[in-house]
C-alpha cells in the first residue's frame, strides 16, 4: 500500500484502531523516521483515544483506558533481555483483551502470539510503502479490513 | 526533619538523604549500559534494581552519617509498574521497620521541583520545564501539589530525538552529551532544520529527527558538527520560544530547568539570557534522575503534614496533578 503524507499514514492507523477487535496485537517495523509513531497515534484516534501520544522509547510502556478498549503502547528498543518483558507487563498484556501496538517487535519476536498483525514500512522519499499481514485468522480479517 | 528518598522507576537505582534544602547524601547506581543497537539497554533493569537497591540506600545513609531517617519517600509512579514497585516495596518497608512516617512520591512532581534544591530557590508560582529522554513537558507550578500542564510533546522527546539523531551520526550513547559537545565547534546556521510546531504550546520533535535524516541522505559529506549545531539550535528554538509564550500568557517569569536535556550547554546559556525571566538552572548532577529530588519532593509534602499508608500502590501512568 502506497502512503503519500503523515495524514494518510494517520488515517490507515485510525482505520486499524476503528477495526481492531479485543485481543489484537500489532507489531510495527519501520526505520527511524519512517512513520511509526503516526500510524501509533491513528490507531489511538481509532479506538477513541485523544489527546497527546508520546513516544515510549524511554519510558517503554504507555497505557490508554479511555478509549474503545486500552491500549498498550510499547516500544522494545532499549530492551536487552526477555526477562525484561515480564516486568514491563508485556506478558500480561499480550494475552489480554486489549489492543497492543509493539514497535520494534522484531527484537523479540518470540513474545508475539501466534496471531497478529504485521505492519511493515518502507521509506521512499517523502511516501512510505507500507505492507500488512495477518499471522492468523483475526489478524487477516483485521488486515483486510484496512487493505 | 532528615528524609531518605528512594527512585527505581526507570534505569537509575538512586537514594539520597534532605535534610531542609540540604542534600547530606545522593547516591546514583546507573545500570549497566551496553552500547547496543545505539541506545541504552538496561540489563534486568527491575531485577537489577533489587540486587543494588539494598546497598545504594545504605550508602546514602552511611555518607549522611546517619543509621535512621526521621521518614522515608519513595517514587510510587510514573514509570514501570515492576521497577516502581522495588523501591516503593522497599521504602515502606523501612518505613514501617523503623517506625517512621513513609510517602510515595510522583517522579514527575520529583523532577518538576528539583529547582527548590538550588540556591536561589524558585518561588511559586514558576514554569518548570521537565526535559529528558522520557519526556518533554512544560508545567505552571502555582503551590506545592498545584500544577497545570502547558505544552507537552506529541510525539519523541526532546532527549529521544538527542539519542536518534546521535544514532544517525553514528555518534554512540548517550546522544545528548556527544551532540552538545560536537556542537560547540559548528555553525548552527550551516544546515536548514525545520522548527516544527503542533497543537497550541504542545512540541513535536519527531519531524526534525526525520528532516535530520533527509539532510543526512541528501548531503554526500556532511559536516557532523554543523548538523549537531544546527540540530541543537533548532531543539532550542522550540523548547524555548513555547516558554516564552507561556511566560507571556501566564504572566509568570520565572523557569526552573529539569530533567537530564537540561544538562544541555545551549539551552542552559540560552535560557538564562531569556529578557526579562528568572531561570533556576539545576546542578548538572541532578538533571538525570536521582533520589534527591525524591527526597526533596517527599520532605515538602511531609512537611505539609501528608503521609501515605503502607498500602499505597505503584501508579504506572500517575500525573503530577
């Protein structure tokens, strides 16, 4: 899928977070810059959530309940080690009826379950190719709903 | 009253011991850091904050020259919840060993008064910018426990664009100090950057983090120490025209710098020639997290006659409020 501005990358993540059913977990790759705290922000805006959505690259985990279902924001960048994630709560998380949005997933890949959704960006100049697909049935079903 | 402050909400394990506006002790344990993928990892940070939580508290004690605090505070949140939860566990539990009043103190709210540690100290009402890694916020602190959020970032930090803009210029971690460093020997005009704004007085550092990427891919050599130069100046511009405007709305002229960009040589020397405003610029060894400013926060409210019971609980995404 061919994205041209920030506004159609929000928009796709809006669309995600309006799709998205209990349970889902996204994994976002991209290199830096390329988009993924836009399309973070969309899905927040789709499950109904205003307001500011900072980057957790520091922090690790930022938690939404005001929206459609929470969101768990993540970001496993600065992550050396899996036991780390128990104590970010990832392993609650991930098997709860919320939505789990993951940026740099690949790091551990081991912690997603069977059945999410795989959101790839490429940068290309100012647009970004992006590429989704679903691990399993929910996924897919979420996947084509957008795509 | 001699208060013992605990922090273990994120990397640092760090205690200190206040008495007044006087620190007797502030001892700091970073965690092992690996320059790894150019960022900081910390290794079992939670973990880690258990097996050296014991004798960094014991250090501070020992070098306040004291066996028991008059009470002890601890960060009960923001931050990670497992993290959290050593030091806070840990606070009450000393607490209650040895009878004394115990409170959980907002890291934010730690950061955010971290001014009245300094001479001269801030009076209220005053604009505290808490600017870091983590976060990016300008607050209107009226009174002790009254505060407004002005203008937060929507996207990275100012300290996380430091770090990825560092990690573009394979200058390794931490970001903030090397750029700052390479900086003074550049032209911070020599590269056009963008000086992105959002929403109101809100900050967005994520567009020029990119726009330092597309001068980066465009430029065949570029000169490291002008793109630093040039990156600083704009990091600066923002972060200080929204206080300037917030001064301006709010009628408040006074700053207190916090958090660990406020280390920043150029935000320092350009914030204390901002006209007409008092800015309180914190030592450079308290802008990164400490125990402090855990302390100093703890020792106000206790002092203002607050005290937590010992079933207070972690609070992951707790405001300062």
């Amino acid at each position: 899928m061919r994205i041209e501005t920030p506004e159609a990358m929000e928009a796709l993540g809006r669309a995600l977070g309006e799709a998205a059913p209990a349970g889902t977990v996204i994994a976002l790759h991209g290199d830096l810059g390329a988009g993924k705290s836009v399309l973070a922000r969309g899905i927040a805006r789709g499950l109904g959530i205003g307001g500011r959505i900072p980057s957790p690259t520091f922090i690790l985990v930022a938690e939404y309940t005001e929206g459609r279902l929470p969101l768990h924001h993540c970001d496993l960048y600065r992550l050396s080690d899996p036991d780390e994630l128990v104590n970010l709560g990832l392993d609650e998380v991930l098997g709860g009826d919320g939505v789990v949005v993951v940026e740099w997933a690949e790091r551990f890949p081991e912690i997603l379950p069977a059945d999410h959704l795989e959101v790839r960006i490429a940068i290309d100049g100012e647009a970004r190719d992006v590429a989704i697909a679903g691990t399993g049935p929910v996924s897919q079903r979420l996947g084509s709903a957008v795509g | 009253m001699r208060v013992l402050g605990i922090e273990t909400s994120c990397d640092e394990t760090a205690a200190s011991v206040v008495e007044g506006r006087a620190i007797l002790a502030d001892v700091v344990h970073t965690q092992q850091i690996h320059v790894q993928f150019g960022g900081v990892v910390p290794e079992h940070a939670a973990r880690a904050h258990t097996e050296k939580l014991v004798a960094v508290v014991r250090a501070a004690l020992s070098e306040a020259g004291i066996e028991r605090p008059d009470a002890v505070a601890a960060t009960a949140g923001p931050g990670l919840i497992g993290a959290v939860l050593v030091g806070l566990c840990y606070g009450k539990a000393l607490a209650a060993g040895w009878g004394v009043p115990f409170i959980g103190v907002n890291h934010l709210e730690g950061h955010l008064l971290s001014g009245l540690l300094e001479d001269p100290a801030p009076e209220f009402p005053f604009l505290a910018l808490v600017v870091s890694g983590g976060h990016t916020t300008l607050y209107l602190a009226r009174a002790l426990g009254d505060y407004a959020v002005l203008a937060a970032t929507v996207d990275d930090a100012a300290g996380e664009a430091y770090d990825k803009v560092a990690r573009m210029l394979d200058l390794g971690y931490p970001g903030g100090p090397v750029v700052d460093r390479l900086a003074q020997g550049g032209d911070p005009t020599a590269v056009e950057l963008p000086r992105p704004r959002a929403t109101g007085l809100d900050w967005s550092f994520s567009g020029l983090k990119t726009a330092v990427r597309q001068v980066l891919q465009k430029t065949e050599r570029p000169v490291v120490a002008d793109v630093c130069a040039s990156f600083q100046a704009a990091v600066v511009d923002v972060l200080l025209d929204r206080v300037v405007r917030a001064a301006d709305e709010t009628g408040v002229r006074t700053l207190a710098l916090a958090g660990g960009v406020a280390a920043n040589s150029e935000l320092r020397r350009r914030a204390v020639a901002l006209p007409g405003m008092t800015v309180v610029l914190p030592d450079r060894k308290r802008c990164t997290d400490n125990g402090a400013m855990i302390a100093n926060a703890g020792r106000l409210h206790l002092e203002a006659g607050a005290r937590d019971g010992l079933d207070l609980g972690a609070r992951a995404g707790w405001q300062p409020a």
